[in-house]
C-alpha cells in the first residue's frame, strides 16, 4: 500500500513539476542549453500525443486529453517567451532553434519565412478549423442523443438483455461520454489561442529583433533581418511543429468518436479492403500511363501494384470465409460433442412476451417500433399505482407462434394469447355508436371485448363516428397491463419485500428494527403484502402499512387478519380507489343472516381458518352473488359488495374463485364522506 502511494506521489509531482517549470521560464531567464533540451522534450511529448491519439481504441481513454492540451500548450507559450527573451538579449537561442531556422528554411529568410507562414495556415484554417467545428457538433449531438441511450440501456435492461452492472457501466459511460466532448469543445480553443499567440509572437520577435539589432548592436537593417530573421522563423518553426502536432492529434481523437477500434487497421481495411476498387484504380492508373503524355513507367507500375494488392485481399477474403466456416462447423460439433449445459435452462423468467416474426417490427427500435419503451412505461405505471417494482419483462420472437401471434408467460407458464393485424387498427364500439364500419371481426384481448379490424384509411371515419380506435402497439401494452395485474402479487418475492424494507430503513429506521424480525418474519410481511396486490390494493404507502403490523403484530401473526387491519388503515386509499367523489356509488350489500352463517362454518387451525361451508349453501350464495352482479353491471357500474369487518374476508375467499373481479369491501374500509346506495342484497 506504502508503494502504490509512493507511485502516486511521484506522478504527481512529475505533473506539477511540469506545471512549475512552465511558469518559471515566464519569469527566469534560461541558457541556451536548457532550453534546447525542453524543446527537445517539448518535440517529444507532441509525437507522444499524437501516436497515443492514432492508437487508443476509444476515446474515454484519453478522458483527460482537455487538460493535456491545456498543460502542453501552457508549457509551448511559456518555451517560446523564454527563446524570445533569449534572442533578443544575446542574439543566440541554442542549437534547436538555429538548426529549424537554417535546416528548415534552407538557409534562406525568405523560404523559412513562406514555410512558416503555410504551417500557420494549415494549422489555423485546416485542421483548427476543422477540428473545432467536429468538436462543437459532437459535444451538441452526444449532449442530444443522452435521453435516448438511456432509454435504450431501460429498454435492455426490461428485456434482460443486460444486467443490473451493465446498465450502470453503460449509464456511467454516457455520462463520462457527455463530459469529454463538453470539455474538448472547450478545449479546442487553447489549440486555436495557441495558433494565434504563436503567428503574434513571431511578429513581435521580428520586429524586435530588428530593433535589438540595429539599435543595441549597430547592425544595419539587412544585417538586422538576416540574423533576427532566421533565429526568429527558427523560433516559430519549434514551437509551431509540436503545435500542429497537438492539433493533428486533437483532429484524429474528435474524429475518432465512439468507436471502440483501433486506428491503422480500420483505415487500412475501409481504403484498401475492397478488391474490386483496387482493380479499378488499377486499370485507371495502367490506361492514364499508356493513353497520355504522363511518365508511363511510373504510372504503369503503380497500377500494376494496385492489381496485385486487389488480388492479394481478394485471397486474404476467400480465406477468411474458409477460415469462418470450418470454425463454425467445428464449433457447432463441439456443442454436439460437448455434455450439455443444463444450468441455464433452470432459470424461468417471471414475465415473458414472445410474438410471432409479423410483430417483430413493433419491438424493432431500427423499424420504428416502440414497445419496447412501453414495456419501460409499464413498469413505472405499476410503480406509482401499485407500489410495486415488476421484474423484467422479457421480450422474445418466437418462430412456432403465427405471425401476428403472441402469448404472455408467467413464471414460464402461458396464461394468455392474443393475435394482432400489424398494419391495421382495432376498433370498439362503447356502446352508444349506431352505424356500423366494415371490418374484420375480433375480440379485444385484455377484456375480450367484441371488435373489428379496420385500415388505416378507415381510422378517422372511425373516430369520427365514436369508436375507440387503438392501434397493435396499445392493444399488446394494454394486454400485458391487465396480465401484470392480476398476476402481480405472485411475481412478489421475499427479495422484493426486503427491498421495500430497506427503503423504508433509511427514512424510518426505529419502526423496522420494532416489526423485522422481533414481530414478523419478511415472509409473513410479504403474505400481507400479497393479499393486498391480490385485490388491487397498492403498497405505495409502506409507511402505514408497516406502522399497521406494528401495532398489531404483538397481538396475532395470522396474516389474513393482519390483513384485515392493514386494509382498515388504508381506508382513504380504497375509498378513493373504488368510490368515485361526490358521486353517489351503487353497490350490493350482504344479508346478515348469511354473515353469521359464514362465521359460523369458520374452522381455526394451526396453520389458518378456512371456510367448512355446505356445498349446497355455497352454491346458493354465489349464484345470488351472480344475480347480484348482474343488476350492478346493467346498471354500468362496479361490482361491488359491502360487508361486514369480520366477514369479508371470508366471503371474499368463497367468491374469488368464480368472480375474480368482485370488489369486496367492509364498512371499515370506507370513509365516512362517501354516499353509497344499496340496489341489492345478497339472500339465499
């Protein structure tokens, strides 16, 4: 551990010793042979720059290259006011700087001077250019696409694509992504800056130089110019290399983008990985030295060697296919042969949707499909209305269903259907609309609701008329809803309690060291929890519901009647969910007589009552239920009956297997602002 920070130390001080020296050449005049060695280092660190730029894969590995660019060009500036200083006070600036000035420059002013001024320009009205406009329009569009990669890592993560770690790390990335090229539109600037200061200070250096030179040293102005002139063009010429260096380095990694590539290889196989393009180029090259005045040899040749690279890819792609083929062959009978892996098999996935290849499509993001982000909205409509989080809903096509076919699994069993016309609409009548629309008849899934097919030119004439138009993405959203509902308190697991008891831990710490585990057992909270999921009741409020259990945890840990307790306190969430405001509800009420024969066929066991009711008498009592029911849903209303605290739930378990959407209340369970009015009761 004392190593690793020792490591770190002396980094760190690499870095800010670099920073310091920087600044010390602002301000302490350095001899000719110290500068050349950081000009030297300066030449070094440029070509460093720009190969890690080439080479690196993505671009995330060079998180810091804004900060680079601001250190090395804080360094360049700080080289090149040093060398001014230098110059002008000696008339020398060391090996580096004459040897760029005369070697460069061939020796003349007015050659080192047209090559500077082109370095200049490339520099500025090229690669900077360039460079910063790419910078600016990536940063915009990363910054753009941010809300939709997100969705798409939801989207992953509801299908099972991707795990909990991955969409962190893929979320993590975006981020990290957003920042970089946020920084490097800034960052290009100092590149730009740099460009500018360097073409100024070259100016200032030659006029003062001149000056020096006539003035300090009596040189006349040709003598001036010629001396001042080379060590000056030699200066730009050092500074300005390594800064087109940096630039170019800057282009490749803003050009570069995301990919994840390295950099030879993909330009080298996207220019010359084509054999058909190389015959051509070939063939252009052989026809232009024959047909015209151009060197023939050279161009012949050249042509020649572009022919031969052609059919030496077009050999290194035949073998590769081989190559492919007998690995996959080769790998498929290695599955054959190999004892199969029955371990992934196990696992069943608590909510699947699998669809024929006709609504493939639909789940296609590429196509325009969107249900894959309204399986996402899904999710957080069950969230807030239920309180609940639903596991993954896994999405699979399935070549055996029909085309326009789906089915939705629970817990990898089927537990209902449904079957779609892709390009068409499905239409409902509510019930008031008189004229009919042609169409193809069916029934909507989730409600098996009577309905018909129509064509998109049919829709708005539909609608006009006063149907309910729904289109293939809705109905299977819809479907899947309504299954989540009704199977939502068995896709409630012990792992899912203890989360929403951990939630509540770090707001309320005291009432869950009170229930879990000295009262109740995560288990035994999960059976309350499921009873209520089961009758559409939502958990959101876990903080009553936990305070409840609390209460009457020390008292009994029947779970039915604990049960009982919580739906009580929840009283103003059931009135709001079944009783509409200042409406007066409809509901069916229970004959007394029938609540005291059901409490009295109530058998207690060690592990529960159950109801020990005459088959006969049961059968008696749901079909006035059934009577009952019928005159609320003539009525257009909900199926509601109101019971007494200590019967319902009993009667809710007699009826729940022949009426799954029966609501059953108790008079407990409704706040006392609410208007009901009785239009039956149930006698037998």
């Amino acid at each position: 551990m004392n190593i690793n920070i020792a490591k770190m130390s002396r980094t760190d001080a690499i870095v800010a010793i670099y920073i310091l020296v920087a600044f010390l050449m602002f301000i302490i005049p350095l001899p000719s042979w110290l500068l050349d060695i950081f000009m030297a280092f300066n030449i070094a660190i440029a070509f460093t720059v720009l190969f890690v730029c080439m080479f690196t894969k993505e671009v995330l590995d060079l998180s810091y290259f804004p900060t680079i660019l601001l250190f090395t060009t804080i360094f360049r500036i700080a080289m090149n006011v040093s060398s001014t200083r230098l110059i002008l006070k000696t008339g020398t600036s060391g090996n580096v700087v004459k040897t760029f000035g005369e070697f460069v420059g061939g020796g003349d002013l007015i050659i080192g001077a047209i090559i500077f001024i082109i370095l200049i320009l490339i520099q500025f009205l090229v690669i900077n250019k360039g460079s910063e406009r790419v910078a600016e329009v990536t940063a915009r569009f990363t910054l753009d696409a941010m809300p939709g990669k997100q969705m798409a890592i939801d989207a992953d993560l509801n299908t099972g694509a991707i795990t909990d770690e991955e969409a962190k790390e893929r979320r993590d990335k975006i981020q990290l992504e957003s920042s970089f090229f946020g920084s490097m539109d800034g960052a290009v600037k100092y590149v730009k800056g740099d460009a500018i200061a360097g073409l100024l200070l070259t100016a200032i250096n030659l006029i003062g130089g001149i000056a020096m030179g006539m003035l300090r040293s009596g040189m006349d102005i040709g003598s001036a110019l010629d001396n001042y002139g080379i060590l000056t063009i030699g200066d730009g010429l050092v500074s300005q290399i390594p800064s087109l260096l940096i630039s170019l380095s800057t282009g490749i990694l803003v050009t570069k983008g995301g990919k994840e590539a390295e950099f030879g290889p993909v330009i080298i196989k996207q220019l010359f990985g084509i054999p058909k393009v190389m015959y051509f180029v070939g063939a252009t090259l052989s026809i232009l030295g024959f047909a015209t005045q151009l060197n023939t040899i050279l161009f012949v040749g050249m042509g020649l060697l572009f022919v031969v690279g052609g059919r030496s890819v077009a050999a290194n792609l035949e073998t590769a296919a081989t190559e492919t083929a007998v690995d996959t062959e080769e790998a498929a009978a290695e599955e054959i042969r190999q004892p199969e892996n029955v371990n992934s098999l196990l696992q069943v996935d608590p909510i699947e949707l699998e669809f024929g290849y006709g609504i493939i499509p639909l789940a296609d993001v590429n196509q325009g499909g969107d249900l894959l982000d309204r399986v996402v909205m899904i999710r957080r409509q069950m969230a807030l209305e239920l309180g609940t989080v639903v596991p993954i809903i896994r999405l699979r096509d399935n070549i055996q269903l029909n085309p326009n076919q789906y089915i939705i699994k629970v817990k990898g069993i089927q537990v209902s259907e449904g079957e779609i016309l892709f390009d068409h609409y499905m239409a409902m009548n509510p019930g008031y609309v008189e004229e009919e629309i042609t169409g193809i008849p069916t029934f909507e899934p989730s409600f098996h609701l009577p309905a018909i097919w129509i064509t998109e030119g049919q829709r708005e004439r539909a609608e006009s008329l006063g149907y309910t138009v729904v289109d293939p993405p809705s109905i299977i959203a819809t479907h899947l809803t309504e299954i989540i509902r009704q199977y939502i308190s068995e896709l409630l697991t012990r792992q899912d309690v203890q989360n929403l008891i951990n939630n509540m831990k770090e707001t309320n710490p005291t009432l869950v060291e009170e229930l879990v585990p000295k009262l109740l057992g995560i288990g035994e909270i999960q059976k309350v929890l499921q009873n209520l999921l089961r009758e559409g009741i939502s958990i959101r409020d876990m903080l009553t519901i936990m305070e409840t259990l609390a209460d009457y945890g020390a008292t009994t840990r029947d779970t039915d009647v604990l049960t009982e307790y919580v739906r009580q306190s929840l009283k103003r969430a059931i009135s709001r969910r079944f009783f509409p405001l200042n409406e007066t509800s409809s509901v069916v009420t229970l004959d007394p007589k029938i609540e005291q024969e059901i409490m009295g066929s109530v058998k207690q066991t060690e592990t529960g009552a159950y109801l020990n009711l005459d088959p006969a008498r049961s059968k008696a009592i749901l079909n006035s239920v059934g009577n009952e029911m019928q005159k609320l849903e003539n009525l257009g209303k909900n199926p509601i009956i109101i019971t007494s605290p200590i019967v319902r739930m009993y009667f809710k378990r007699l009826t729940e297997d022949y009426y799954k959407e029966l609501i059953v209340v108790s008079y407990n369970e409704i706040e006392s602002d609410i208007e009901l009015q009785s239009v039956g009761m149930v006698t037998a």
